[in-house]
C-alpha cells in the first residue's frame, strides 16, 4: 500500500477531512517535522475533479491554522522512503518552513492581448527602421533588424508591467517568483508571499495596481487580470531532494 | 475572466484550473514519486492561458519520459511512468 504525501509542518497539524480516495488522513513525526498522509491503493493518482479537490482540501485545512510545505500532487511514497526524505532535508526543510512561517502565497496573473500587441511592436519597428531599401541583401537585413527592434519592444513592454505591478505592490510582498514571458498570452505569472498580516494591504495594492497598469495601458494590450489566493506556498518551497 | 479577486469555489472551473495550475506544477518533489494519470485531457485544456505552464510541465515530462523508454537505458528502479493514456 502507498501513501499519498499531502504537505509537512514543524507543527503538528492535523487535517479534519478525508484525503484522496476517500482516505483518512493521518500524520506523523519524524525529527521535529510533522507530514500529512493518507492510504492510497494503486500506482498513479488521477488527475480528477475529486483528487485534486481533496489534496486542496487537506493542504488548505492546515494552512488555516499553519503554513505547511505542500508536496506535489501525486506524490505517492512509503513511510519509509518519506522518513529518509525528511531526515536526509531535515535542515533544507526546517529552513524553508522558516521562511514561510506566517505567510501565504497569493497569485497575480496578467494576459495581454498578444496579437495586438505584436502588431503594434512591428509597426513601432517599421517606423524607426525606415524604408525604401533596395536589393535583397539590404532587404533581408532590414527584415531581421526589424524582427529584432520588434522582439525588444515586446520585452521592454513586458518587463514595465511586471516591473509597474512590483513597485506598487512594494513591502508587502515578502519574496517574489515572477515569470515574464512577452511572446505568450500569459505575459506575467507572479506568486507572491505574502505575510497573513498584510494580507488587505496587499491586496488593496494589487487593486492600485491593476488600476495603475489600466491607466498606462496603450496600443491595445487589453491587459485582463487573474488574482488569486490564499495557496500554501507551493511556489516557495526549494528544498532539493 | 473576472477581474474581481478570486473566490474558491469547489464548482467552478476556473477554481479548478487555478488548483490545477499550483498542484501540478509545484510543491515539494521527493524523486521518482510523483506518478500521475491525466483522465481528462480537455479539462486540462480548457483555459490554456491559465494553465500553460501545467500544460508545459505535462508536455516536457511525457517527452523526457518518451525518450527515456525508447533509448536502451535500463529504467532507473524508483521512476515511474506517466500515463496520459489510462483512466480514460
């Protein structure tokens, strides 16, 4: 029989639901650090409605009272192998737990409209490249010079409304992890840590800022916004194993 | 999209997704224990912004697995296979 990993603490922390597969959870200590488990039959986890919602469920019970490291869905191990896990990162662990402590992760997705975007970077680019050369050397030079005055625009444009949502979300934010990525729809990704403490600051600045980025807004980025939290740390949890 | 601050709810799919998005992308990994099946293949890919780098994840690790399977390299005895196909 397996056991389906949930989260670890260095306090102990029980959760009140069933786990995955219906299954009663259950913890236990190894070296001052407390993991969550469950009885799980089978080889692999689904990715089902009902799976993801009871590993969410246990995880989110303890996070209400502590902030635990959350484990990957579908982490299935024996006790064995996860008391040689602890013991072999118990410092790495203990570590990040500290890091943690007291906070919560809390998401901040930004989509532009990538299309527009892009046709306003090549019309930026035409313009500053000029035109009117002759012979297909120039012209396949020009092209790729255009490409690339295109391709900075769009990291440059990026980079300002990851850099805008920073700045204002300012000391609330106790760390970051920011993906920019100027050429997908998705153009910034960011998980916050957030104190619980300064959970309404931090959220009243994410408002600010989203109300900042709109105001800036120009050549049809259609900026849309996705907030979302309050997540165990899922994003702050680097212990190598 | 909303543009409100998102409330979890266990009936929305947009609740799901974002789960979807933290759960399989991230948290601690004990290696070669993590063996998941993805039954649903376009619940996975309903709101493909939301969920690219889930969708990343998956797409990268049944490729590294699909090479692993196919050099002669013997399987590593604590890696496991991730099945898209089953529970279907």
């Amino acid at each position: 029989m397996n056991l389906y990993a949930y989260c670890l603490s260095d306090e102990m922390a029980r959760a009140a639901g069933a786990g995955v597969g219906g299954a009663e959870v259950r913890e236990f200590e190894c070296g001052g650090v407390w993991v969550l488990v469950s009885e799980f039959a089978g080889e692999r986890v689904g990715v089902t409605r009902e799976n993801l919602l009871a590993h969410n469920r246990v995880v989110g019970d303890v996070l209400a009272r502590t902030t635990p490291l959350p484990f990957r869905f579908g982490t299935l191990t024996s006790e064995t192998r996860l008391r040689n896990y602890v013991e072999t990162n118990r410092v790495s662990l203990l570590q990040s737990l500290g890091r943690v402590r007291g906070c919560v992760e809390m998401s901040v997705k930004i989509l532009w409209n990538a299309g527009e975007v892009r046709r306003a970077a090549e019309e930026t680019a035409r313009a500053a490249s000029g035109a009117g050369v002759e012979g297909s050397g120039a012209a396949y030079l020009l092209a790729k010079r255009r490409a690339l005055a295109e391709s900075e625009d769009l990291r440059v444009r990026a980079g300002e409304i990851a850099s805008r949502l920073a700045e204002t979300l300012g000391e609330t934010v106790r760390e970051a992890r920011v993906r920019v990525r100027p050429e997908e729809a998705l153009v910034v990704r960011a998980a916050h840590l957030v104190e619980r403490a300064r959970l309404d600051d931090y959220r009243a600045r994410v408002h600010a800022a989203r109300a900042k980025l709109r105001e800036a807004e120009g050549r049809g980025e259609g900026l849309r916004f996705l907030t979302s939290g309050v997540w165990p740390p899922y994003s702050f949890t680097d212990v190598s194993a | 999209m909303t543009e409100e601050d998102f409330k979890f709810d266990e009936e929305d799919e947009l609740s799901l997704l974002e789960t979807l998005d933290h759960v399989l992308d991230l948290g601690l990994v004990i290696a070669g224990e993590i063996t998941i099946s993805v039954a649903h293949i376009d619940l996975i890919y309903v709101g493909l912004n939301v969920l690219l780098g889930s969708v990343d994840t998956i797409e990268e690790t049944i490729g590294k697995r699909m090479k692993e399977l196919e050099s002669p390299k013997a399987e590593s005895p604590t890696s496991k296979v991730i099945d898209s196909k089953s529970q279907v």
